[in-house]
C-alpha cells in the first residue's frame, strides 16, 4: 500500500497549511485538535491513532521512543525532520514520501528530511 492511501492523524506541531494541503489532495486526515486532543500526552496521542488505524503525522521524535524503546503499537508513522519546519518545506517532504510502499498492516515509521540534494525517505518496519 503507498503511505499516500494511508488515513492520517495530524500531530499538534503540524501547521494548519500542511493539514490543508494535504485535504486538497484528497487525503483522510484529522487532528489532534479536530479531536480534542490538544493536551494529550505523545503515548495517548500515539494510542488513538493506533486505534483508528491512522498514521500519525509528526514532528516529535519522541514517538521513535514510544514505538521502538518501549514497544507501543501503531497503525504508523511518518516523522518530519527537521522539527518546526516551515510549511512549504514541510509539504515537499510529506509529497516526497506519499508514494512509498509501506507494511499493509501498518507496522512501520518512516522519516523524511532534507538532505543536501533533496527530500531523503527513510522506512523502517517496527515488528
């Protein structure tokens, strides 16, 4: 399956424009504030995700901790590097990462970040 056909869970550090785009292409995203979630901890944020089998759209690398370290599930996760990057950088990583195979069942963590001749996409399976 491409990550691009995955549902997605905006994380609270993802911009308004990013979340906009991506619906503009079509894609089944919500946020963490569309469901109230704007005080949740990384592992409940992580949780419901999970549990609405969404891939969670972050830019917190604390949930390589909570997927890899501590062994949480999750339905995926794409992190964006670097952290806080403005939006239309943000964008060239997400549409650079869209047509990537990834695990069906939704077991990996992919990270996209800007390297010095472009986007560089990186997937790792978690089970």
């Amino acid at each position: 399956m491409r990550l691009g056909d995955t549902r997605f869970l905006a994380d609270q550090n993802i911009d308004e424009l990013v979340t906009r785009h991506l619906r503009g292409r079509g894609v089944d995203i919500v946020t963490t504030a569309e469901l109230g979630l704007t005080r949740a901890s990384d592992y409940e944020v992580l949780a419901q995700a999970t549990a609405n089998h969404r891939t969670l759209l972050t830019h917190d690398t604390d949930f390589g901790d909570l997927v890899f370290r501590d062994g949480q599930p999750t339905s995926g996760v794409l992190l964006l590097r670097p952290g806080h990057a403005a939006p239309p950088l943000v964008i060239t990583l997400i549409d650079a990462s869209m047509d990537i195979q990834v695990d069906d069942a939704g077991r990996f963590f992919v990270s996209a970040a800007l390297g010095p001749a472009g986007p560089v996409v990186r997937i790792r399976g978690t089970q």
